[in-house]
C-alpha cells in the first residue's frame, strides 16, 4: 500500500505538476483534493506543453486513473477545455476521468463577483485569479453551493440556481456589474450536467477499493502551503485548505491511510499576486531570476515575485503538513548566480519572530536573515546523480536538509522534461 501527498511547500507554483506527472508513471491513480482553476500544473514532454488547470497530473500516462475529488471547485467550461486541449494533443482522456458527486460548481457569477470584488478592494485587493475560487467556496461554506450532483436533476438545478442568482444578482448590482438572467444559465448548465454524467461516480468509494487492493495513489494538492485558507499568509491566501489536511477532507480518506508526504520546494521562492515575501529580490535582480526561471504565471501570464530560498517558511511547511520527503525543483536555474542566500530566521526590533503566529503585516515588516553560500556556476541540466553535482551545489541540498531536521531530499529537478531529474 502507498498513498502520497504531494504538497507544495511555498506559495505555489513549485513544479508540482513536473513531480506528479514523474511520480505517476508508477502510479495507478492521480486525485486532486481541493482548489479549481486557479492552479496551472505544468509538464514539457519534448516540445509539447501541458498545463493542466483542474485535470490532475497523471492524465499523461495511459492507464492512470484521474479523480477530481469533493475538495475540488469545477468550472465546466474549463474542465470541457482541457478535455479538449489534451485529446487535440493525442492524449486519450476517455474513461479516465471521475468527478466526486460532492463536488462544488463554479458558476458565471463566481467568476463575476470575484473581479468585481477585486475591483472593490482596489489597492488592497488579493491579486486573485479572477477564476471564482473564493465565491465558490464560500457558497460551499454558506450551505448555498451547487455540487456536480445537482447538475444531473433539472427541477433540483432549477431551484437551487433561482433561489442563487436572486441573490447573486443583488450582490452584482451593488458592485455595480452586469446581472445575470436566469433562464438560459439553467438551460446551460443542463447540459452541462448531462456531459458530467458519465464521469459523476463514488470518488470515495472508488479510491478506498484502490487502497485497499494494494494500488499506487497520488494525492495532488494545488496552490501551496503559504496560500492556505488557514495556515498561509492570511488574507493573501486561496480559499481552500492547500495543506496536506485538505488531501482528507478533499477527497474522503482518513489521516491513517496516508503513507507519505511529499513536499515540493522550489530552490528559491516566487509568489503570484498580493501578500508578504519576506526574501523578495530587489526589482533588477528580481527580473534576472525570472527570466532565468521563466517565472510567469501559467495561467494569468502575471510576472512572479521572485525572491531567496525561505527555510523559516519551508520549516513552517514541514511542520503544518507532516512532510517526511522532499522534491527540490528548479535547482538549475540557479546555475549561473555568484552566490546564494537563504533565510534560517525572521527578526523585528532585533528579537526573532515566529511564522507560527504572526500575521500578514508583522510578516511584511520582518528583516529576513541570511545565510551566504557559494553559487556553482556550472550547468546542472545533463546531470542525473547526486554524486556528478557540483560541490556548491550538493552543500546547497544539504543546508537544505539540514536545516529541515533532516528530511530526505528524494527528487532533483533540474529541468523541465521528465527525465531531467535526480533521483536520490
Ligand atoms: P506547479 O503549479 O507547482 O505545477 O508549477 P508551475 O507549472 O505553475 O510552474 C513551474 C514551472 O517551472 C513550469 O513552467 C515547469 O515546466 C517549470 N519547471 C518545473 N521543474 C523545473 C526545473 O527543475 N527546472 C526548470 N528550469 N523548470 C522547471
Ligand atoms: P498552482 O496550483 C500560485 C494565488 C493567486 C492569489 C491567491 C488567491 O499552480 O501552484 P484565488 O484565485 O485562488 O482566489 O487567488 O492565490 N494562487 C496561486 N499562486 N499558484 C497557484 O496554483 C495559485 N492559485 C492561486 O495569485 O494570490
Ligand atoms: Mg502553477
């Protein structure tokens, strides 16, 4: 029996997708537990691109089951794109895919209140995706969603969107946006429901047999510990539970079936949209580092922030998320940096402060401490074993470790291809 968490340690964007679609070549099933449309999961095979939005990361492999479990928030329209995307790029989808009934429906009018509420907030504004993702939830949260479930029952759909969007309308109107007619929305999502249908199955059921008969299981979690509604850097967060918790609650498994937890860590840090980043680059050096990483969102095209490896943040990961392994990614970016920092400690007026308990502002405002080490300056790219590593290289994987209480790094990634890979 192995079940796996893989878990981004940061604030997203880690290469998630990379270690997922390695990972799943000897996996035989792949279930995103939370967040929608927000993420976008990458994987390069050649000159093929993937960047998969809700699909989970295993779809590539032939064979491999892809769950969208209850946890999960699911656009239609951009699940049907995606659907299209892959299939229009030879990969076999059919059978594949297995929706939880459980799941919450992202409507037009997510979508519209999460731009209009980010216009409100003007300055103050999250930097959200604009995908619906925190109205969405929070219907979930207010008993008042509409699951995959209800797709598949006109009269249920009917009266749950009009009950909705009387609502909803009210709240548009106040933000001064576009309302919505009700008619053809239930005449659309109909449809909608009737394409689901074949893919609506029992989730849980489904990966607790898979267990219990002994398969490969991989839990896919989006976003990344720092943008977790509860334990991330509040209110400049997503509105699910990223952490590896999220993996039980999204998707129906007790803590006790889980075997191991993978944390991604990118080999410095970026952040998309709003809140605090305590190793954040100067501007000029900031556009070195992401032109080097390509670090432009996947999905919004937004410049990254881009900023030093943040060990205060990455301890405070391993903690919250029970990570007993690590994915170290990017490494190769850093090939032609004179010298790296990393952060071992946040201090304000001279005293420590302690991520555990401090909130957005007193995060923006702490003095991040560094660590000098040498850069390698040489091409990390072609390598495949630890050993043929640069020295500055392998002591900047040690630090890490070290640092972490001496949880194993497993993976190296130092490209973006499959095989551009280290396995320790
Ligand atoms: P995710 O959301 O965590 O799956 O990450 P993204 O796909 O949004 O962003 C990671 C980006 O880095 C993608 O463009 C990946 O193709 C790329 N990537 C992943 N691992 C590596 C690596 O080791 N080296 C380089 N240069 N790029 C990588
Ligand atoms: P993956 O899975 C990086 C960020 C947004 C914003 C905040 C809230 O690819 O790592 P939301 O639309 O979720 O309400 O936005 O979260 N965000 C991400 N940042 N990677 C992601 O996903 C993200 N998904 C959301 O930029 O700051
Ligand atoms: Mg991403």
């Amino acid at each position: 029996m192995a079940v796996r968490i893989v878990v981004g340690a940061q604030w997203g964007d880690e290469g998630k997708g990379k270690i997922v679609d390695l990972l799943a070549s000897e996996a035989d099933v792949v279930a995103r537990y939370q967040g929608g449309a927000n993420a976008g999961h990458t994987i390069c095979h050649g000159d093929r691109r993937f960047i998969l939005r809700l699909i989970p990361s295993g779809i590539l492999h032939d064979g491999v089951m892809c769950i969208l479990g209850n946890g999960v928030v699911v656009d239609p329209v951009a699940l049907f794109e995606e659907l299209q995307g892959l299939r229009d790029q030879g990969v076999q989808t059919e059978g594949r895919l297995m929706i939880s009934p459980h799941a919450h429906i992202i409507f037009p009018y997510h979508k519209l209140i999460d731009q209009a509420k980010e216009r409100y907030l003007g300055e103050n504004q999250v930097g959200t995706t604009q995908r619906g993702i925190g109205p969405a939830y929070l219907d979930k949260i207010d008993r008042c969603g509409i699951r995959a479930v209800d797709l598949l029952d006109r009269a249920n759909l009917t009266a749950k969107l009009e009950k909705n969007l009387e609502e909803k309308n009210k709240i548009l109107r106040a933000f001064g946006a576009a309302e919505q007619p009700v008619h053809p929305m239930i005449q659309q999502f109909c449809d909608v429901g009737e394409r689901l249908r074949p893919l609506v199955v029992d989730t849980v059921a489904y990966l607790h047999r898979a267990i219990l008969d002994g398969k490969e299981v991989l839990l896919e979690g989006a976003q990344g510990t720092m943008l977790d509604i509860d334990h991330g850097t509040y209110p400049f967060v997503t509105s699910s539970n990223a952490t590896a918790g999220g993996a039980c609650t999204g998707l129906g498994i007790g803590p006790t079936l889980v075997d191991r937890v993978m944390g991604v860590v990118k080999a410095y840090t970026t952040r998309v949209g709003n809140g605090p980043l305590p190793t954040e680059f100067e501007p000029a050096f900031a556009d070195r580092v992401r032109n080097l990483g390509g670090e432009f969102g996947s999905v919004t095209g937004r410049p990254r922030r881009v900023g030093w490896l943040d060990l205060v943040q990455i301890r405070y990961a391993v903690m919250v998320n029970g990570i007993n392994e690590l994915a170290v990614t990017k490494l190769d970016v850093l090939d032609t940096l004179e010298e790296l920092h990393v952060c071992t400690e946040y201090r304000a007026n001279g005293k420590p402060v302690d991520l555990s308990v401090a909130d957005a502002r007193t995060i923006s405002e702490v003095q991040p401490m560094y660590r000098t080490l040498p850069g390698w300056q040489a091409p990390t790219g072609r390598v495949r074993t630890l050993r043929e590593l640069p020295k500055p290289a392998r002591d900047y994987l040690q630090f890490i470790e070290t640092s972490l209480g001496g949880v194993p790094i497993r993976l190296v990634s130092v490209g973006q291809e499959r095989q551009e890979t280290i396995r320790v």
